[in-house]
C-alpha cells in the first residue's frame, strides 16, 4: 500500500490533518487502535511531527475532545443566538443541536469519551468542557436557579439520549423530543 504524499503545511493545517485522520481511525477502527505512530503512518508523516503536536495518546484523546466540543459549541452558540424567547423553542434548539451534533460526530464520540475516562488527566479534561457547557446552559435559561445537581443530571440524560440516537436505539426525533421535554421540566421546576 502506498502510503501519502507528504506535503507542506503550516502547523495548524498540519494539526488539522492529524485531528481528521485520528477522527478517521477512531471511526473504522476504535479508540484502542489509536496511537500516534498509527496516526503518523495514516497522515503520512514521521512520528515526531505528531509528537510535536499532541505529546502522547493521551495529548491526541484531548484534542480529538476538544475538536468536538468547539464545533458543537459553535453550532449551539449560532443556533442559540436565533432563537426566540419561548422556554420551548429554546429548549428544543439545544435539544436538537446536542443530539444532531453528537449524532453527525457518529459513534466515535462515545469511544473517545469512553477512552476520556481511563485516566484521571483525562477525566478532568473531559469535566472541564461539561463545566463549560453547563455554565452556557445555565445562561441560556436565565429565568431558573438551576443548582449543579440538575445540570450534571441533565448532561448525563443528554449523552445517554444522543449515544442511544447514534446506536440507533432510539429515533433521532424521538431523542431530541425527550430531550427537550427534559430541559422544559428542569427549567419550569427551578424558575425563581
């Protein structure tokens, strides 16, 4: 098998590349076979180019994190920013886009969130970007006192729905409705 040709890049296009052939291994072969040499022989570089860009495997796991969350984040931030002021249009705009986002992401996402939680540093990566997110969420439904509990509850409803939507268990539609009856009830309960 041939392998690539190798071209020019600037560090952040090289970065790209190695972030979009490690989602592509993940995709065909598991998080398990994702090491940085294989990314290496995949992008068609040597191995210190991905050293240089993410350390270890662990590195690569976070990155491939936080290249999801910032696309989800954009995409619910674009979409939040268009929606009106009724708690159920609201709701149904996060509802949609956290399922909709895990589910175009596919089933790589609960595999590297699986492989988030091997190890303390990990976990804490991954607990910093639920953090992020539950503060969003708690501006986005301003008009309720919505105590950590509830969000931590909800994030946890979210995953299993959307993991559950990309399993193919449940309908998309079907996901992001229960979902956003979720997000309605929780508001409605704390409304100051």
């Amino acid at each position: 098998m041939n392998s690539p040709t190798r071209q020019r890049m600037t560090f952040d296009e090289r970065r790209e590349q190695l972030i979009s052939t490690a989602w592509n291994l993940v995709r065909s072969h598991g998080s398990d076979a994702l090491t940085l040499g294989r990314v290496a022989v995949e992008a068609g570089v040597s191995k210190p180019v991905v050293y240089e860009h993410f350390g270890t495997r662990h590195g690569l796991l976070a990155a491939l994190y936080e290249d999801f969350d910032v696309r989800q984040n954009a995409v619910i931030d674009a979409a939040m920013a268009k929606a009106g002021g009724e708690l159920a249009e609201r709701a149904s705009t996060v509802a949609a886009c956290y399922v909709n986002c895990v589910l175009t992401q596919g089933r790589e996402i609960p595999d590297v969130l699986s492989a988030l939680n091997s190890t303390p540093e990990l976990a804490e990566v991954k607990r910093k970007y639920q953090l992020d997110f539950m503060a969003k969420f708690r501006l986005w439904f301003a008009e309720a006192k919505l105590p950590q509990s509830s969000l931590w509850g909800l994030l946890g409803a979210a995953d299993a729905i959307s993991n559950a939507v990309v399993c193919s268990d449940i309908r998309q539609l079907d996901g992001v409705k229960e979902l956003q009856g979720l997000i309605e009830a929780l508001v409605q309960r704390h409304i100051i």
